[in-house]
C-alpha cells in the first residue's frame, strides 16, 4: 500500500510541475491554454471513469462465478 500511496504522490507532484512549466514556458495565450487543460483534465477524468467502470464489471464478473462456485448444488 505504501508504494501505490509514494507512486500516486510522485505522480500528483509531476503532475503539478508539468503545469506549472506549462504555465510559465508555453507560447500560447492564457485563455487558449486554459482550454487545453480544461480539455486535457477532462479526458483524463473520463478515461479514468472508463478504466473504473471497467475494472468494477470484471471484479462483478469474477463475484460472481465465486459465488457459483461457493454455493452448494441444488438438491431435493
């Protein structure tokens, strides 16, 4: 658990740098480049949804057959 938390850390820290030298070094204008990111953020927000979603219909699927698994057979 401490090496996805240090990861994401590292993660969030870059980052936030590459915005800031975005900010500071980029040649277009500021609402041009706040388009961007906005953009930017948003695809990045909906392929993080994706990934979500995704990963939560596979841990269903895999709940599931455990289940079949774990239950006992029918029997009269």
């Amino acid at each position: 658990m401490n090496k996805i938390m240090a990861f994401l850390t590292g993660a969030m820290l870059g980052a936030v740098a590459g915005a800031a030298a975005a900010l500071l070094l980029t040649p277009t204008s500021g609402q041009e480049l706040q388009e961007q990111t906005r953009d930017w953020f948003d695809m990045l927000v909906d392929d993080a949804r994706q990934a979500a979603d995704d990963k939560r219909a596979e841990l269903e699927a895999q709940l599931a057959g455990l289940k079949r698994e774990a239950s006992p057979p029918f029997t009269h």
